[in-house]
C-alpha cells in the first residue's frame, strides 16, 4: 500500500527556515528547490527588487524570498486551491501584505508588471518518463504540478518564449528543469536571443537550473 507522504500528514514542511503550510495539498517543496532559492536569494538580497514567483504552488520560493530580503514579490499560480494556500503561508510567516500580490495566471496571462527576478519551477516531468515517477508522488501529489506534456516541455516553451516581455532591462531568470531537458532548454534560450545564461547543477551534482539575463 503506498503511504501519504509525512508532509502532508504533519500539514507542513520547513523550506530554507520557513514553515510551509501545506494543508491545500500543493507540490510538496523539494530540497533541490531549496538549493537553488538560496543562491537566488544571496543575489536578491543586495538591492531591493521586484520578484515574481511563477508556478507558486505552496508558495515556499516568494515566501522564502520575502523572509529573507527587503523585495517585493508575487505570486503567479493557476490552481485556487493554491492561491489560497499561497496566502495562509504569506500569513503564516506574517508578511507585510503591502510586499505582494497573488495572481491567477495562466504561465504569463494574467500578469501585467515587469519583473527584476522571474523565479520559476514549472511543471517539467514528461509524461513518458511516468514509470519513473515514485507511487506515492503519483497517489498523492497534484498532476498540474508535475507533468507537462510528453517530454515535459510544453510549459517551459511558452515561459522561455514569453518572459523576455515581463522582465526589467537586465532582469534576471532563475528557472528549474529535468537535467534531460538542458540541451533543447539551451537552443530555446539562444532562439529566443537571451544574453546569456549559466547551468548549474543541484546538490546531487545533477544539472537543475539555470540563470538566463535578459
Ligand atoms: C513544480 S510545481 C512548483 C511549486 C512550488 N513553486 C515549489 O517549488 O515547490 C508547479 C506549479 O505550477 C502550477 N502550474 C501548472 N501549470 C501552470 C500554468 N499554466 N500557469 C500557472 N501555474 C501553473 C501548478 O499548479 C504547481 O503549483
């Protein structure tokens, strides 16, 4: 019988310090993601910026960017469950409302702003890698969240696609992947005439995000 995750059964997860409240059910947030935030945030936190947290889900990346810098941030996610969720975790941590708003989206529909960050983990498990994904993420977490189409891709490609137009001048991108996905990721970023852009891999030494400049 495959088991709720801990998580979801304690109704919280801790990310980067900050108690996460997970009792809509959203992606339950990963230690890769952490590692990631945490050099964003180390950036972010030398000057007072405008972030925008895409695919918030818990919310645990703009919550975390929050706690930690004088910046603003929003929220961008299209499940109202989350929305919610969003907020009992930007009251949880008792944040300023004045610092944030949290927005239905649909990738960039429903944005109206330009951004000095865009902090993005979309959904990129492609659907044919499905037997690779553990029994108890498939009972438990939400699709939405995981899947995007067959290879995986299908959001990324509109974001990478789009986000130039919801950046400042010299705005920056930090964006999660599959490491399968690195070398399609790269030719979508020199298609779309980005300036440049580094890979980094996690802490498992697997290739996880990249940081593009506009
Ligand atoms: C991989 S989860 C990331 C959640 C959270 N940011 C984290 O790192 O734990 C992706 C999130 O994107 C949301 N999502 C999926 N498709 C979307 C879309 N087209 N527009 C906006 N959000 C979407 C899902 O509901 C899910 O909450």
């Amino acid at each position: 019988m495959v088991e709720i995750p801990k998580e979801y059964k304690d109704g919280f997860k801790y990310f980067l310090g900050t108690k996460i409240d997970l009792s809509k059910k959203p992606l339950i947030p990963r230690i890769e993601t952490e590692f990631w935030v945490k050099q964003a945030i180390e950036e972010i936190s030398k000057k007072q910026s405008h972030c925008l947290d895409l695919f918030s889900g818990s919310g645990c990346v703009g919550v975390a960017v929050l706690k930690n810098t004088d910046s603003y941030c929003d929220f961008g996610e299209l499940n109202e469950d989350f929305l919610e969720q969003i907020e009992i975790n930007t009251n949880l941590s008792a944040i300023n409302s004045l610092r944030y708003s949290i927005l239905k989206t649909n990738i960039f529909s429903g944005i109206s702003k330009k951004y000095d960050y865009i902090l993005a983990n979309p959904p990129y498990i492609a659907e044919s890698r499905i037997k690779d994904v553990g029994l108890d993420v498939l009972a438990f977490e939400p699709k939405m969240a995981l899947f995007s189409g067959v290879d995986g891709m299908s959001v990324i490609r509109i974001f990478l696609n789009d986000a130039k137009k919801y950046l400042n001048k010299k705005g920056v991108i930090y964006m999660e992947f599959d490491p399968q996905q690195k070398f399609e990721i790269d030719g979508l970023l020199k298609n779309n005439k980005y300036s440049n852009w580094d890979f980094s891999c996690d802490q498992f030494g697997l290739i996880r995000f990249v940081r593009i400049v506009l």
